[in-house]
C-alpha cells in the first residue's frame, strides 16, 4: 500500500466546497485538527465544529464532515453525511478505531500497519494518510544544541521512549521537554539532531518537523511502518535499532562536518516542503472524497455491538430481517455454532451477505414473510426495519408464528425513538425535517416512542422479556424545561434514548389481541 501523499497535478480543490471540520481543541490546543483547518481554510469554506455543537448542525449547510481525530470519544450523529475520519492513532487503540471506521465513508489512518488492519477487518475506502509539517512555523536559526527531543517521555503509556532518553540525555548540550508548537520548530531549527523515539514503531509529526525545521532526524528503525516508502535512510535520516544504538547515533551526527549535516539536511528538507505539508495531506485527501464514491457503511457494514449482546448464545436457527451486508450474522456465527438465514432487500448488499450466511432472501421482507416455513427459527432479529414497513402490526402478528414453539425462543426488536431530544427540540420550534438516515429518515414510514412500541408488540400476542436503551445524551447546557410536561420529558431519561431495544417472546396464553394500529 502505498501512503497518500500529494494530489494529482490536475486536480483544484472549488472554493466553495463546504467542510465541517470536527475535533476538540479545548485539552489540547496542539491537535493536528488546528492544522488541518490552517490549510483547508486557504483552500475551500471550511468551518471548525466543536463534537457538542453537532447536534445543531444542518447536513444541507455542508458537502463533507471531516473529522479529524483528536483521541476523545463521541458520537457524529447518523443524519450529518458524508463523512471521512483522519485517524490519528492507531497503533494505541487499535480496536476502538476499528469499532468507529465503519460508520465513515472514507477513512484515512496515520499508520500505514493501521491501514493494512482496518482493511483486514473489512473497511472499505481506507488510505495511508501519513501524518505532516506545517513549514510555515520553521525558522532558520544558528545550531544551539547538539540533538533535542520535544514531547511526552515520561509517561506509563511511553514504552521505551523512557529508557532511551534516560540513557542519551547526558550527552552533549540537549533540549528535553514539552513546548508549543511555535517554540518546537524554533528549539528544531537551532539543534543539529532531533531524537524520535517512538511509541509502538509510529511514524509520528516529529518524523516531519524534524526534516522541516533543518535538523537531522535520528530515529528507530520503523521500516515495518512503512519509513522505507517515505524516506532512504542515511540520506534523509539516520536511524538506529535499539536503545543503546541510540546514543551512537546522536554521537554520530554531532560529530558531523556542516557538508555532511547539509547534505542531509537540505534533501529532507526539500521533501518536506514540496510533499509532506498539512497542505499536500488535505488536498490529497479532498481529491479523494470527491472522486471516489463514499460507502455509507453504518448502513450496511457496521455489527451493532449492542445487538449482537441480547441475542441468546443457545440459538441454533436464526432470521435476521434486513441483514444488510451480513456482518451481524457473521459475528453471530464466530460466537456460536448457529445457522443463520438472511433477508435484505438492497441486492448488492444482499450478494455480500450471501458470501457469510447460510442463505439471504432478495426482496422485502413483507413479501418474502410466506415463503418460510412456520416454526422453524427460535431467533428472529427486526434491526431496525419495522418502521420501514406500512403495515409492521400485521408483520409482527405473523411473523412470530415462524417462530419455534419453545421457552427459548426470541425475537429482538430495534426501533428508534421518536421521542429523542433531536427530534423533539426542533419540533418545539415548528421543525419537522426528514433526512437521508437517522431517526427521522426519508423512508421511514412508521415513527414510535417505547410505549407506541410496548403496544405494538402486545398486539401481535408477543411478551417483553426486557427492554433498554442506546443513549445519544442531549449536549450540556440545554434546557426547554419551561414547563412541569417538557421538563419531565427532557430530564427523565426518554429524551436521551436515541433507540429502544426490545427482547420478545410468543405469550404463554393466547389472548387474541388485534393487531390494527393502537
């Protein structure tokens, strides 16, 4: 794989493109999103959104939320798309990052290993994105110290970056410290070496600023991460193998004729200014967004870990209703020995999922509801499909006689809450707008709240067995409680409940309840 450096000559990023730019900069004011939007805002309509801001955000107000990972965990709302994520990280949590590059469109990832793993795990549209300098805070300046190192290093999360500069830190004269990124470039341009010693073999910023402020980098071998793509060394860098090569290494540069320093100097310089720029990162990367189609892959390539923790671990014949690519199915079938059969009515999701399962079913699921024999599933999965449906009463009366006549049996039911905080706050305000996904999709034809829901479910001669919540909390702050009514509802709980889960089984006596619309 080859990283992603520089756009195409032909390619101009318009002007008026429209980027929500997403990080957090209130912890760390460093975070490479400020970079980030330092060079897109020269080159496009770019507006820096702060995580709990998103909740107010229009989708039609922008052509692409980028969000750029500043190492804290939130959620973007389903309805705000495309979007692409520049994740930072990978080589510190790497299944987290997994975990989130499904609900993206484009994923660029820092580390080139962290790329290979996001498409080893099934992520489409996955780049290597290194990581930049920005040259513009680089400063020429006369060589003050021998070798310097700007950063955390004695952390518990700094592996062996610790045990290196304790052993070098007494030679020569040296800068060891944290600074603000205007005084890194300045403490880099006036040191003849800058030491990376880095986390878990990552090719980090210092690789970058190093080579841009005029030093020679002296770093670990990180040819497993993909340096022998970006960089030869003993021509743009030195590198050294373990801790005690280290200090040979550093002895080694300030030894160095200024011929010597020069000839590296000048060459990583030079690369760092015409290709490794913040500049060079975020044209390549709107060169992408706007030529390759995005996924949606929420929709379709993304195991709902929620879900997939309230389906019985005993089932042995499950049916899962709109299966989508069939990740859920798949991630059932690693976990239990089970025969899962599948129906989707998107074909080429459909295909995918017919390459995992043990058969899908094409078409809508009320359509194909006759085609399976009664009493032979003792799981049944409705992710979020009911509300799709014109009729979901009728479904789910007769969808549960496909159920197996045993105690064991189970149908898991997700529905989203009509009743969330992000539906009903614009409502208060006279706002009813349909969106391409979320709780208020296009193609939803049928809206509930848990007890619209309970009822439902009571009709069609079912039994909760338990019900819960997946939260999307309201942002701090906010408050209609103008009255006892609105203040129950925004605080009581119901408001932050984006969707309601629901664990069913066939009622032990038949009642006869209908099953028309309560």
């Amino acid at each position: 794989m080859h990283p992603l450096l520089v756009p195409t000559e032909e390619f101009v990023p318009d002007s008026h493109f429209r980027i929500a730019l997403i990080y957090d900069d209130r912890l760390r004011p460093d975070t490479t999103g400020r970079y980030c939007f330092k060079y897109l805002s020269k080159m496009c309509a770019t507006t820096h959104i702060l995580p709990d801001r998103l909740a107010f955000t229009a989708k039609e107000d922008y052509d692409l939320f980028l969000h750029i990972d500043d190492g804290l965990d939130y959620l973007i709302p389903n309805t705000l798309y495309p979007r692409a994520w520049w994740v930072i990280d990978t080589h510190l949590n790497l299944a987290r990052d997994i975990e989130r590059a499904y609900g993206y469109d484009w994923v660029f990832v820092a580390q080139k290993p962290g790329a290979d793993a996001l498409k080893e795990a099934g992520i489409l549209n996955v780049w290597w994105l290194p990581l930049a300098a920005d040259p513009t805070l680089a400063v020429p300046s006369a060589k003050e110290f021998d070798w310097s190192f700007v950063g955390h290093w004695q952390s518990p999360t700094s592996g062996d970056r610790t045990e290196t500069i304790n052993k070098v830190k007494d030679i020569g004269k040296n800068f060891i410290g944290q600074a603000t990124p205007e005084h890194m470039y300045k403490i880099y341009g006036s040191s003849k070496a800058v030491l990376n010693p880095p986390i878990r073999d990552d090719i980090n910023m210092r690789v970058f600023e190093a080579m841009a402020a005029g030093a020679v980098l002296v770093t670990k071998n990180l040819k497993a991460s993909g340096m022998e793509e970006l960089f030869e060394e003993e021509r743009d860098y030195i590198g050294y193998q373990t801790t005690d090569d280290a200090a040979q290494a550093l002895l080694r540069v300030s030894a160095m004729s200024d011929q010597e320093l020069s000839q590296i100097t000048a060459r990583a310089k030079h690369k760092a200014f015409s290709r490794d720029t913040y500049g060079h990162r975020m044209q390549a990367l709107l060169e992408i967004t706007t030529s390759v189609p995005g996924i949606q892959a929420q929709y379709f390539r993304h195991v709902r870990q929620e879900l997939l923790a309230i389906i019985p671990t005993q089932s042995h014949s499950i049916l899962d209703i709109g299966c989508a690519t069939g990740k859920l199915g798949e991630a059932i079938k690693a976990r239990q020995l089970c025969h899962v059969t599948g129906v989707e009515m998107h074909p080429r999701a459909a295909r995918e999922a017919a390459k995992i399962l043990d058969r899908v079913y094409v078409g809508r699921a009320e359509e194909i509801l006759d085609e399976l024999d009664d009493n032979s599933f003792d799981c049944i999965i409705l992710a979020d499909v009911l509300e799709h449906m014109l009729n979901p009463w009728e479904f789910l009366r007769h969808l549960h006689q496909k159920l197996e006549v045993s105690p064991d049996s189970r149908i898991i039911i997700s529905l989203p809450n009509v009743a969330h905080w992000t539906v009903i706050l614009p409502l208060l305000q006279g706002e009813w707008r349909y969106e391409d996904s979320g709780i208020l999709d296009a193609t939803h034809m049928r809206f509930f709240t848990p007890q619209s829901a309970l009822r439902m479910i009571q009709a069609a001669s079912l039994e909760i067995e338990s019900a819960q919540g997946v939260v999307l909390p309201k942002p701090a702050g906010i408050s209609y409680a103008n009255n006892e009514l609105t203040r129950n509802w925004l605080d009581g709980g119901l408001s932050e409940v984006y969707q309601i889960l629901f664990i069913c089984r066939i009622k032990q006596t038949q009642t006869g309840i209908g099953a028309s619309p309560p």
